[in-house]
C-alpha cells in the first residue's frame, strides 16, 4: 500500500472534523514577526506547481507541510521534489483537508485555471493567505469574486504574474513613467511559435489508473475523459500534463489567457492599471487541424482611455519576432522613442532627432524567487503584495475581454460601473453556472 492510499481513512476523518472550516473565517489580524515559521501547502503538482513547490521551500521561515494532487503520481512526484530540498510534506488526494487545516497559514494554487477561482475564494474564508497561478480566473465574473474574498477576509493574494518581481522589468516601468519615451499612442504585445502537428485529435477514453477526473473537472462541465482535455499522454511518456487544457474554453481561454495576461499586464503596470474602453478582434483556427477550440491566430485591439491603443497576438506557424528582441514581448511606441522589454531583455531605441539616449538592460535577479519573497514578506506585514489579485483580475479581465469580442464576433465596450460590457451578447462568455455541488459564494 503507497502512501496516499495509507492516508485515506484518516483523511476521510480529519475532512469530517474540519469541514466546519471552509465557510468561516479564521483570521487574527496579527502582524508576524520576522522570524515566525509559516506553514504552506501548494495544490496542483503539475508543471507550474512543481517549480511553485521548489520556491516555496527555498523561501526562509516557510514550511510546506503539504502537497495535493488529484493525480496520484503527481503526489507521489510532490513528495520526491520536497525530499530533495530536506522537506517532508503530507500528500493529500483532496484539497478541502489542506482548507480545513487550521494549522497552515498559506496555499499555493497551482491547479488548471477552471479551480483558480473557486479554491482561491474558499482559502480566503478558511483564513489562508494565498498566492494564485495566473490567469486570476476563467470567467470575469469570478475574477470579481476573488477580489471581494480577499478584501472580505483581509487576506494577502498574490497573483502569478512575477514579471512585476523581475528588476529589469521595474527598470522598463520606471523609464515608461517618466516620460522619456514621449506621448505613447500604441503598445504591442505578441506571442508567437511553430507548432505545425498541433496537439492531434486523440478520441476520448478511460481515465489513467490514479487520476480522479471528476474531481478534476469540479466546477467545469461534466466532459467524458480526454487526453488534450487533460494534457498528459501516458502513453507517450509524458509525466505532467502540457497545459493543452488551456485550449479548451471550459478550463481556459488559449493563448490569450496563457500569454496574454504576462505580456498586457506591463502595459497594465505602466498606465496604472487601466480597464480597456473598447475591444475587438479577429482571428481563427486557420492553421492546426487539431481538436482546440481556441483560435491559433489571434489579433486584439483595446482602446484605453488613457488615449492609447494597445495591440495582442498570437501566432501559431512561425517563428520570426515582430520585434529584434527576443522571444514574446511587450513594445511601447512614444513620440521620442520605443522600449521594448521581455524576459530575456530591456531596449531603448530614440526616435530620429531625439534626444533619449539608446540602452539595453539585461535580467538582474531571479523573478520567480523574488515574487515568492514578497509574498512571504506580505503575510508577515499584511501589506499588499507586488501583484495583488486586483491588478490580476483587470488585466485576465482585458484578455477574457478579447476572447469575449472574438467569441462574439462583436466590437466591445466596457461598462465601468457594472463592470462588464454594454454589449449583453458578450455575457454569456464572461460567466457560467458551476456545476453541482461546487458554488462560488464569497
């Protein structure tokens, strides 16, 4: 008998016991002294998970006394992971044990967008600090809810997007604000790459030995097992699931969603943390023949009322930048010059008769350890954290907003006060009814 299995008769219990747990809120108001131990658990031992678990360990003070997976050789991967670094947390097959433990400060929600919502919320009322994968949701509606949970609850939510932790990035973001770039009238962000056999049509089947499916899916439609739905293909020696279920819109919104919210979210960062006036785009699956659902050429434009227009593509079938620079990137167009930044650099390039002077930064730091470090630093001061859930959710809301305009095939515009579009025939994609028995009540 393996391990997970030693632990459910006692898990059944302990979910008995503490099941009080989920719908109240535990938290003191305290402000941590610096050299208090925080417990951690993170959920989802995936691809994003895996790493999320290595920085959590590596971060001074923290304990993770917990990893949860509905897969178990993801639980099983989990706990190899923390052996190498000297830690020894349980494996938990069902995340509302790890809710329910009173003795865990924070959760790391690495799981596959469709749960970000629903998890994120139910920690906040359980009284646990939280740091989220990005996108903040998949729906707008529910990106709503996570803010008003964590400003309900008083807790620190950090967001997934640890660009905002890179030094160089701080560096693009200083040099946009203060001027020396001119009038910016248009940013571009893009996301390109070759993928000419697409994720192929596999039909649908059993699910592996060890996956719980139905747990999986949630609050998601019920869907028969699917490969592609779930990213795995055991029978190609795959060990964690590629995120092809980000090309399904029941659990995400493609690359949109993926790469959009890193890339628009420093247009974000520079102009204040904007909400587009207007949306449109165009686009298909004109390239793959696979079974996504999700465009794999995509073009948005968003109109912000800062007077500038903000662009996001996503091409599938090449590799060539847009940009000298490489790899995906975000470009800011000023009237003295252009500054284009990515994960790889930061470019100054002045304008014909311009006095701003040409530079190139390099990356300084480790982001993604510096975005753990703040959020650790966060729970221990109760400030907000660098990227707090309500930066993340304006800037998921602009990319579900582009998927809502291609979906719609309508040009948007958004309704400040109601938060959500005039038009009433995008609505039906920014929201959608949780399936029984799962309900998002903050």
């Amino acid at each position: 008998m393996n391990l997970v299995e030693q632990q459910t008769t006692a898990r059944r219990d302990f979910l008995k016991a503490g099941a009080a747990a989920l719908t109240t809120s535990i938290f003191t108001g305290n402000v941590r002294g610096a050299n208090d131990r925080l417990a951690g658990a993170v959920i989802g031992i995936g691809r994003m998970g895996s790493g999320n678990l290595e920085f959590a360990i590596k971060q001074p003070g923290v304990e993770v006394v917990a990893v949860c997976d509905v897969y178990q050789p993801h639980l099983e991967d989990g706990l190899a992971i923390s052996q190498k670094f000297g830690a020894k947390p349980r494996a938990v097959a069902d995340f509302r044990e790890i809710l329910a433990d009173k003795s865990i400060d924070f959760v790391n929600i690495s799981t596959p967008d469709h749960w970000h919502a629903y998890m994120t919320v139910e920690a906040c009322k359980a009284g646990k600090d939280v740091y989220v994968e990005k996108p903040a949701s998949t729906h707008l509606e529910e990106g709503k809810k996570m803010v008003e949970a964590a400003r309900k609850y008083n807790r620190v939510v950090q967001a997934g997007t640890m660009q905002r932790s890179g030094e160089h990035f701080k560096k693009a973001i200083e040099i946009v604000k203060s001027g020396a770039l001119g009038k910016i009238t248009l940013c571009r962000t893009w996301i390109n790459g070759e993928m000419a056999e697409g994720i192929g049509n596999p039909p649908d089947s059993d699910p592996p030995a060890g996956l719980n499916w139905d747990m999986w899916l949630g609050p998601a439609p019920k869907r028969p097992f699917n490969a592609n739905r779930w990213g795995v293909h055991p029978e190609l020696g795959d060990k964690r699931p590629f995120p092809y279920f980000r090309y399904f819109w029941d659990y995400a919104g493609g690359m949109m969603t993926d790469w959009g919210v890193h890339l628009l979210d420093i247009v974000h960062w520079a102009f204040d943390e904007p909400i587009p006036a207007s949306i449109s785009a165009q686009g298909g699956k004109w390239w793959i023949n696979d079974d996504r659902e999700t465009p794999d050429t995509l073009m948005v434009a968003y109109a912000y009322p800062q007077n500038f227009v903000a662009t996001f593509e996503s091409i599938t079938g090449t590799t060539q930048n847009p940009h000298p620079g490489s790899g995906p990137g975000t470009l800011f167009c000023g009237t003295k010059g252009r500054l284009f930044v990515s994960r790889e650099v930061v470019q100054v390039t002045p304008e014909k008769r311009s006095d701003l002077k040409a530079r190139e930064i390099k990356p300084s730091n480790k982001m993604n350890l510096a975005h753990w470090a703040n959020f650790i630093d966060c729970i221990k001061s109760r400030q907000k954290p660098i990227s707090d859930i309500e930066t993340c959710f304006r800037t998921t809301a602009a990319c579900q907003l582009g998927n809502a305009a291609y979906r719609s095939k309508l040009r948007l515009d958004w309704d400040a006060e109601r938060e959500s579009t005039v038009q009433k025939e995008a609505h039906p994609y920014l929201a959608y009814e949780y399936r029984e028995p799962w309900k998002l009540v903050v």
